[in-house]
C-alpha cells in the first residue's frame, strides 16, 4: 500500500470534487426514484391495467429492498471496498431504471425495481465513506453537505420532477430520466474514482444480514399492507410478530458474532447515536409534509398538479443552496451549534403548517416551506458530518450504511404514520371511516392536517431538546 490514505495522493485530491459530483449524481437519482414514482401510480394504473393497490407496491419494493440490504452493503463496502460496491451499484441502478420504463407488466416492472433497489442501496451506502476518505478533514463538512443537499432534492423533489414529467411524456420517462444521468456519472467515476485503499477483507456475518432482512421485510409488508386492509388482520399482526422475533434473534446473534453485520458498539458512541436518531426522525418529519402538502395545494387550495409541484420544489431549492453553507461553516466553528439551529427551524415550520388554512395566503405557506428547507439545510451537513467522524476509518462503510438506513427508515414510517393520523383525525372529525379527501369538507381535511403537524412538531422538539442536550454538555465541559 504506497499512499496511507486518499488524502495524501496528490491526484485523487486534484479530482475529489469530481468524485464529489459523480457520487452526488447517484445519490440524488436513488433518493429520487423513492418519492418519484407515487405521483405516476394512477396513470401505471390504468396503462398496465391493475388496481391501484397492486401499483402501490411499485413503490413499496423498492423501499422494503433498499432498507433490507443497506447494512449488507455498509459492511461489504468495510470489508472489499468502498468503492467497487459503489461502482457496481451505479452500473445496477442504471441498467434498471432502462429496464422499469417499459411498458412489460407489473411481474417485470417489479422485477426491474428489485435490480434497481439493489443498486440503489449499494450506493446509498457507500457515499459518505467514500467522502470521508476522500476529503481532507478542513472540507468534509462541505463535502457531506452536498451528499446531504442530493438526498433531501431527490427524496422531497419527487413529485414536484414526477408532475413536470408526466404532463408531457409518458410514465417511463420518470426512470429512463436517469439513464443519461447514470451514464454520464459512470464516465466520470470510471475515469476519477480511485481503487480502494481501506479493505479488510473481514468475513461478511450471512447469518446476520439474513436476519435484517426478514426483519425488514416482515416489518414493512405489514405496514404497507395493513395500511390497505387494517392492522388488526390477522396475517398482519403475524408479519409484527415475525418481525418482533427476528428483532430479537438478530440482536442476540449481533452480540455473539465475531463479524458482526451491525457494531452494536457503534451506538455505544453517544455522538453518533444521537446524530443517527435526529436524522431518523427528522425524516419522519419532512415527510408529513411531503403526504400532506399536496393534499393542502391541490385538493383544499385547488393548485393545478404542476404549480403544487413548484411550491414543493421550495424546500430542496433552498436546501440544496444552504446545505453547502453550512457544512463550510461546520467545519471552521464545529457542528453542534448547528444541527440545534437547524432544527429549532424546523419545528418552527411545523407550527406554520399547523395554522395554514383555507384562507392563509400561499406565500404564507411557501415562507414556511421554504424555512424547513432552511433548517434542513443548516441541520443535515454537520448532523452526517457528526455521523461520519464519530467512527474509525474501517468502519466507515458500516457508519455510512446505518446513516442511510435511519433515512430510508425514516421516508417509510413518516409516511406511514403520516396517512394513518391524517385518515384517522379525518376519520374522528367526520364521524364515519375516511380514506381519502373529501371534496365536499375540507374542512374536514384542515382538521386532520393541523392534527398530524402537531405530531410531527412533537417529533422535531423530541430531535430539538435532544441535540440541545448535546450542545449544553459539550459547553459546560
């Protein structure tokens, strides 16, 4: 080994921010192609001629795959190289989004998803650690910005992108979107991305990462299919039971294996714990509004599909332009000051969507979007930043594999407990079972909506007054 670390290798320095756009290129199409696709599920509906349930798990696949096999991929990119997992993963994701934008069936629809769900998550978790490595201490607030700001423009720029594309193209073009942008970032990584320097070649614990699996699997197919048919089914509180089992086998067998798939004595790290729990419920958070917000401009305000799309694009536009900042700012005066004022903004945009009503003037509403893009922005750079640097070089893949995982967590349960309190207040103020919007009450809707943000500020003051804690103990130290 003749360079001790990217960082001393005067070339790969040269390239790092090349590297860094490649890398951000596919984090923004994997993150992207988790939200995309639900604004495109009534028009795949009818083209391939199945019930709306059965489109649902279009995206739905994708989401149980990516979170089954992130940990998986984490400790590969550990132990043969962070790099080539990335590489693979690029080529994987690629190939299938060509393959999801033909019109085939949902058997080969769902098949192409798999393919691209697992690129998707072999890339989600290699980012940051290829980052990590590649940055020099004094820019990797910066560079973890960038990741951040591609992940927050393609999980929350989905519908907005997906809305554009779909008032002029047909449904396959929201994936073959990323064919040109896949080809392009694997010219440049082919090129830019250096072979691996940190591997070390440790056995992969099978055992464990099948038990993450079916833990992921059993979890999420009960939620997303007691969602359609109620959770006291009893094949769905069985699907809670396997899942609540395997919870405790893994955690048993993780403790006794000599490789274990997840360091449980990562978490021991209070740094990087707390960082991991803030992003995951922050997720959850950002993505009441993304349930609820085009309910409000569409249905209650009566916003064409493409305009509620613009206001959405509020929040990633703002993010992606302080994001940056603010890991450049972290790194010359620390993080921790500013994942507390990042999420302070947050949970005061809550409090804005709580009182938005019928009447509230839209650039009312827009302020408020725009200032959770702020805080997510000002949060999410030191918060990975924290993250990344709270762990040991060889566990960088790992680290950057459980940073993922909280997010993609995050996604499916925000919108899970999202539609659940929405459709339940709905539910109580109408006093009959509400699934959908009532165009004759919105009211109705207002009521339900004002409910689930103050769920959702509950959520973002729990993230607030642990970081908080954080903050005051390193200052009285």
């Amino acid at each position: 080994m003749k360079q001790s670390s990217f960082t001393d290798n005067p070339i790969i320095q040269r390239h790092r921010w090349w590297i860094l756009v490649a890398i951000c290129l596919f984090t923004f199409m994997s993150t992207l192609d988790g939200s995309i696709v639900n604004i495109a599920l009534p028009v795949m509906s009818r083209d391939l001629k199945i019930p709306m349930n059965q489109a649902e798990w279009v995206v739905s696949i994708y989401l149980i795959v990516i979170c089954s096999l992130l940990l998986l991929f984490g400790k590969l990119g550990d132990s043969r190289g962070k790099i080539r997992i990335f590489k693979l993963g690029s080529v994987l994701f690629t190939v299938g989004s060509l393959l999801c934008g033909f019109s085939a069936g949902l058997p080969f629809l769902l098949i192409a998803r798999v393919v691209q769900a697992v690129g998707a998550a072999m890339t989600m978790a290699t980012n940051s650690g290829i980052i990590t490595e590649v940055f020099p201490f004094s820019e990797r607030g910066r560079a973890l910005g960038m990741i951040g700001s591609f992940v927050a423009l393609g999980s929350i720029a989905g519908p907005g992108i997906g809305g554009i594309l779909l008032a002029h193209l047909s449904w396959g073009y929201i994936f073959w979107i990323n064919v040109p942008v896949g080809i392009v970032a694997l010219v440049i990584g082919q090129v830019i991305l250096p072979h691996d320097l940190v591997v070390t070649r440790q056995p992969i614990d099978r055992r464990g990462a099948g038990l993450f699996a079916l833990l992921m699997v059993s979890l999420f197919a009960g939620v997303f299919i007691g969602q359609e048919v109620g959770f006291t089914q009893p094949a769905i509180l069985g699907l809670f039971a396997i899942a609540a089992l395997t919870l405790t086998g893994f955690i048993w067998w993780e403790q006794r294996a000599t490789d274990p798939i997840l360091a449980l004595s990562l978490f021991h790290n209070w740094q990087f714990s707390i960082s991991i729990l803030c992003a995951f419920l922050i997720f959850i958070a950002n993505f009441f509004f993304n349930v609820i917000a085009p309910f409000y401009l569409e249905n209650a305000r009566g916003l064409a599909a493409n305009y509620a799309g613009y206001a959405l694009m509020t929040f990633p536009i703002v993010q992606v332009v302080v994001a940056p900042v603010a890991g450049a700012v972290s790194d010359k005066i620390g993080p921790e000051l500013l994942t507390f004022v990042g999420l302070v903004l947050i949970s005061i945009s809550q409090v804005g969507y709580m009182f938005a009503g019928l009447t509230t003037p839209l650039w009312i509403f827009m302020f408020f979007i725009g200032l959770v893009g702020l805080g997510n922005g000002i949060f999410m750079a030191p918060n990975n930043s924290i993250v990344m640097s709270a762990v040991p070089v060889k566990d960088l893949g790992i680290a950057g594999g459980v940073n993922a995982l909280a997010r993609e967590l995050g996604m499916v349960i925000g919108i899970s407990v999202a539609t659940t309190v929405l459709f339940s207040s709905m539910t109580h103020y109408a006093g009959h079972k509400v699934t959908a919007y009532l165009p004759a009450h919105p009211e109705i809707f207002i009521a339900g909506m004002r409910v689930s943000f103050i769920v959702a500020l509950v959520i973002c003051l729990l993230a607030t007054g642990v970081t908080g804690w954080r903050l005051y103990r390193r200052r009285v130290r």
